[in-house]
C-alpha cells in the first residue's frame, strides 16, 4: 500500500471554528489531491497540487484553502467550518499525470 | 450532465455469479480510465486500469468502448469478499482532474 497517512481520522468541531486536515506521503510523488465524498455525489476535487507551491482549484474550493510547503505534506484548511462540510475527506497521491489516484483512509469531519 | 455515470445498483448475486457494470463518461476526449473498489467506511483501492485492448486480472475483465464511451467492469465466478462499493473513474487529457463515478453496489450472497 501507498504510504499516506491522514491525520486527524475524525474530528467534530463547531461551526465557525478553523479546521486544519493533514495529509502526509512517503512516496515522495508530486500531485497530491483533496476529496471530499458524500452520499449521492460520488468523491469531488477540493484542490489540488502538482508541486510545492503550486496548487490549483477542483470543483468544490469553495470554504477550502490548501498548502504545499513540502513534497509530502499537502494541508487543507476550512477557514471557518460550515453544517455542509460535514464529510468523508480524502488525499490521494499519484505520481505521474497520467497514473491512477492512491489513497488515505480518510478523514471523517463533522461540523456541529 | 455527470461527467461518469453509473448506475447504484444495489446488484445482489449468489456466490459464484457472474455480474457485470457499466459506466458511461461524457467527456470523448477521456484519456484514462480506471475501475476502485471500496468497502465500507474505507479509501478507494485502485481495482483495475482499463485499457484500449482490454485487459483481465483473475476473475475480472474490464473493458473500454470509446464510440459509445463507456467502459465496463466483469466479475467472473463472484466471491464473498467481492462485496463492496466499486468506481469506475475517468481523467480527461487535459487537466488534473478525475472524475468518479457515484459507485455501483455489490452484494455476493452465500
């Protein structure tokens, strides 16, 4: 198995409070990923990073902000935590373009 | 419209059945194509690539139709342990996103 290690694995916080999630490799790939999965809606792209410093935005960025300091931490912080960011987060890893996703076990976020 | 489609399911088989899914892309300029499977309250594991040819890992044969843009997924001989959640994913050749289909679910009954 890829090494990627999540980091909290669950989490309740209250709303308005600042969320960090960490994703952590040993793989040394560059393209790190967020996911967020929720019922009916299949995994969607939060941001995404092709390289230290270099992050882009996926299709649900929106609350999310994202940080790439070094090759394997990939950070993503909900600056003020909202009832519909209560989720399943993922990172995932690749490392090439082209290569398929691994995966962390998972962060499970629940915002009260 | 999604960019994968997959139907929910749930499919229901005995032991030993063979089932097979489908998932339809909307996007022709797709590139890569892939087939996860993941249990409950667990990550995506990687199942599968699907290639142009079509390739088979063991019991299961994944297929890909670019004219009518789907790619398929065969079970053969189902087990048990082949209960679960499975993906079918797509990456366009442009960009870095993937996109996942919602999951078809598999039940393999004794």
């Amino acid at each position: 198995d890829a090494g990627i290690t999540q980091s909290p694995r669950h989490k309740v916080t209250e709303t308005g409070t600042p969320v960090t999630l960490r994703c952590h490799q040993t793989e040394n790939h560059r393209y790190m990923y967020w996911y967020r999965q929720d019922p009916g809606h299949g995994l969607r792209l939060i941001h995404y990073s092709y390289g230290v410093k270099d992050t882009d935005k996926g299709e649900v960025s929106d609350g999310y902000s994202v940080s790439r300091s070094k090759t394997e931490d990939f950070l993503l912080t909900l600056e003020s935590a909202t009832s519909s960011q209560t989720s399943v987060y993922f990172c995932a890893i690749s490392e090439l373009e082209v290569s398929p996703l691994h995966f962390g076990n998972g962060t499970r976020l629940t915002v009260t | 419209r999604k960019e994968v489609e997959q139907d929910p399911g749930p499919f229901n088989v005995p032991e030993g059945a063979t089932v097979a899914f489908n998932c339809t892309y909307s996007n022709s300029a797709s590139q890569s194509f892939f087939w996860y499977r993941q249990d409950c309250r667990k990550e995506p594991k990687l199942l599968m690539s699907v290639y142009s040819s079509g390739n088979e890992d063991g019991r299961f044969t994944a297929q890909l139709n670019r004219a009518s843009q789907y790619i398929s997924l065969l079970i053969r001989d189902s087990k048990l342990t082949d209960s679960a959640t499975y993906l079918c994913v797509v990456r366009p050749n442009t960009g870095n996103q993937f996109y996942f289909g919602t999951g078809t679910s598999l039940t393999v009954i004794p």
